[in-house]
C-alpha cells in the first residue's frame, strides 16, 4: 500500500462519475492512450443501461448497437434469460478446483451436440485468446511437431501464443522475438498453404472462416474444403477460429458448416457468455485430446483458475438454448440478406466513398475507397492522407454514433473497413434507420473530402 492517506472509490460512488471524471481516471491511472483516442471522436460517453440492441447514456439518450461487442452479443443485452440462468447458479461454489464442475459438465457434453463431426472434448477459458492458445498447445502435444501454420492478415488474439499467429506486423512488432515456428500464409490460397505443409512437420493450420479484424473477408467457395483435404493429406491439425463467427452469426450455428468442413480443433467463444460472462473453449476429437491430454501424467498439462466456472458455463448453456429455441441461425441469414442488399445499393448509389461491401449473415463489412489529398495533402506533411487511410472508417463511425445514435467500429487489422455486426434479435425496422443514417451521411458530405472537414479536424490537429 502506498504511503500517506488511502482514498478508495466505492461502488456506488463509481457508479455515479461524471464522464469528464472517468475520462480523467483513465488518462491517470488506465489507458491515457485510448481514452484521448476515443475523446477525439466524442466515442467517450458513459452508458448507463442496456437491453437487447439498445443502449441509453447519462443523459438519457438511446444508441443502437450496431457493434455487438465484436461478436459477443449475438443475444443482445443482458438477455432476460441468460441474466435468469447466472442467477440461478448464484449459490453454487463458483470456483472449486477440488470437485468436478456440474455447469461444466453439462455445458461440455452441450457442445458436443451442437458442433460438427465428432467433437466432443472441450477446455472451458476466459478469452478467445485464452482459447487459441490452448488450442496450439493441443496440437503441439497431440501431433509432437513444433510449426503452426497461420494467414495474413489473420486475428487470434493479443496473448504472446496468440499474437504469433495473428497476421498484423502492427501488434506483433513490439513484442519480438513471438513464439518460434509460427509462419503466414496468404488467406485464400490453398496453393501457399500446401507449400507450406507438404514437409509433414506442421502441427497445425489456424484458420477464420470469415476473417472478421482482417476487414470481413469471406475466401472463395471451396477454400476450407481444400484447406481440411491438405492438412489431412500432410497429416496437419485443422484449428478454426469461430470465436467471432459461432454461435450463428454467419447464418448457421457455425460458419464452417457452410462447406461441409469439420475441424480437428474449434476455438470458441465471445458469444458463448451470452453477453454476460466471459467464457471461451477449444474444443476437439476424443482421440486428439486422449494423444495430448489423456491419462493421470497428462490430464493437468493445460489448466485455468477462473476457467468453466459454475457462473460462466450457466450462461452459456442458456446461451445455447435461447440459439437453438429462437432459430437465431435462421434471423441471421434473412437480416444479414437484407442488410447487405441495402449496402450495395448504397455502393451503387454512393461509389466515391464505398469501395466494396462484404460479409455473410449478420457480420458485414463496408470498405472505403482510398484518397490522395493532393497538394493539402503535401502542406499538410502527409497527414491528410494519413487520416484517411487510418481514419476514415473511424469518422464514419463518429457521424453515426453523434448524429444518429448508431454505435460501431471500425476492424483492427484494417482501418478502412467499418464493420456492422448488430445482436441476431435486431429488427427490421432498425437495419432501415442504420441503412437511412448512411444514405444521408454520404448525400450530406457528398464527397470524403466533406466528411474530412466535418469530422477529421481534431484528428488533424493532435
């Protein structure tokens, strides 16, 4: 403990600060990177209260969330249901190492009902990240081989493991030497990917179905297929990442079932937690696990304190039942068909700005075109350019959170690409206010150089 007088906030008293205080507290004691980043924006408003797709701020004001916690409110808010199930595990020993978990049980003997081909052992963590490295962990025990085999411009997480197979020089720079052995490969390319695995001493092959950070880039049909005949000719571990994509985002309960391919490894989570508890997994074959973690010697090699606690695994055994009782799969495939013919038609309306939309069910993309500034651009030191290339999706983002109460982002690993990826149970109604706020954005500025003017100032000038 520090010296002198101990001041301590408590709960309720946190509860009520002010935004400007909050803000003040993370630039002091928090991240004063990312709260100055999001104040220039005016992306640092404190929200008091949220259900299903709406969310309301101190003052009162309604936003619509567009942005689903990057895939971990497939349910919406603090679903009714979901909130019901952690309550009613309340009294349970929530962490009790010496016993076997009865959520975890259940939860675990759920998955295996509900994901492809013979999975059926599954590892309960707390992140996705948490999950892709006990995925890599698995396949390095399980098959005795060191490589891991990953895409460009791939999104694993931000733990050292799984950075080394995140393809972003971005993240991955500051923190060299990664793990060694963990080698790219273009996303979409079965030609690289064989050349990569044809030596017979690669452990495993990490894969997004839909690479949501990379920009939502959905591969050419047929991709995974030729992807699952590869690694198993080169006897090579399938892992999927379905961690954004599960839980029927894409428009079935996973996206791989699109093609007809079965992973020997799939890292889930975000929505597993219902929104509501953190909760991920890797889950694989009996005969995979039994070679990495079988036995009385084995059986501990992988572990996690917090990890398929009783709170955790009753949220997502609800969360489950609440997918498979209101056919969620089935309201992403006909909102996300919906939405994106919207999209086109405003890309065929608006071609200056939009470059390209893509995506499947409820996990669309908008990319922007790119822009020289030109000679403002020159007196500018370069700056200008560098805002729309780093910015734009960001002021996009703005106009829709400020003026329209529409809260999104842009992805991690490309900038310029802003990404809608609204709760399953979003309406009609609501698809038609997000589709109306971007046709007037883009009638009212007309052009990117408008919208810079309107939104790009601060950034400009920090």
């Amino acid at each position: 403990m520090k010296a002198g007088e101990t001041k301590l906030i408590g709960l309720q008293e946190a509860l009520q600060l002010e935004r400007k205080k909050i803000s003040s507290l993370y630039k002091q004691y928090a991240n004063p990177g990312l709260a100055t980043m999001l104040g220039l924006i005016n992306f640092d408003k404190k929200f008091v209260r949220a259900e299903g797709v709406r969310v309301w701020d101190d003052k009162g004001d309604e936003y619509l969330d567009f942005l689903g916690g990057y895939g971990a409110l497939n349910f919406g808010h603090n679903h009714p249901r979901i909130v019901e199930a952690v309550q009613q595990a309340a009294e349970l020993p929530n962490l009790l190492q010496a016993a076997l978990g009865t959520l975890y049980a259940a939860l675990a003997h759920n998955l295996a009902q509900i994901t492809p081909g013979e999975l059926s052992r599954s590892f309960f963590g707390n992140s996705g990240a948490e999950a892709v490295e006990g995925a890599l962990k698995l396949a390095r025990a399980a098959t005795g081989r060191k490589r891991i085999i990953y895409c460009e411009g791939s999104f694993h997480g931000k733990t050292l493991g799984a950075l080394s197979v995140t393809g972003k020089g971005k993240y991955q720079d500051p923190f060299r030497p990664l793990i060694p052995g963990c080698e790219s490969v273009p996303y979409g390319s079965a030609e690289a990917l064989e050349d990569k695995l044809k030596d017979g001493d690669a452990a495993a092959f990490i894969v997004e179905p839909i690479q949501g950070e990379g920009g939502v880039y959905v591969p050419e049909p047929g991709y995974l297929k030729r992807a699952r005949e590869i690694c198993s000719r080169y006897g090579t571990l399938l892992i999927i990442d379905e961690i954004q994509t599960g839980f029927a985002r894409t428009g079935t309960l996973f996206a791989c079932e699109q093609e007809g391919v079965v992973p020997d490894i799939m890292c889930l989570g975000k929505s597993l937690g219902g929104g509501i508890m953190p909760i991920s997994a890797f889950t694989t074959t009996e005969e995979i696990w039994d070679r990495a973690f079988g036995g009385f010697e084995r059986c501990t090699l992988h572990t996690s304190t917090f990890g398929g606690n009783a709170r955790a695994c009753a949220a997502g055994i609800a969360a489950i039942q609440v997918m498979l009782e209101d056919k969620l799969d089935a309201e992403a495939r006909e909102k996300g068909a919906y939405l994106m013919q919207g999209m086109k038609e405003l890309q065929q309306k608006y071609p200056s700005f939009i470059k390209e939309v893509r995506g499947r069910g409820l996990l669309i993309g908008v990319e922007f075109n790119r822009f020289s500034g030109g000679i403002l651009n020159r007196v500018t030191g370069g700056r200008l350019e560098k805002i729309v290339d780093e910015y734009l999706a960001a002021l996009v983002a703005g106009e829709l959170m400020n003026r329209y109460h529409i809260i999104t982002a842009y992805t991690l690993n490309n900038p310029n690409v802003i990404r809608f990826e609204p709760p399953l149970i979003v309406s009609r109604e609501q698809l038609d206010y997000l589709l109306e706020a971007l046709d007037d954005i883009f009638k009212k500025h007309r052009s990117i150089w408008g919208l810079l003017l309107a939104g790009g100032k601060n950034i400009l000038l920090k």
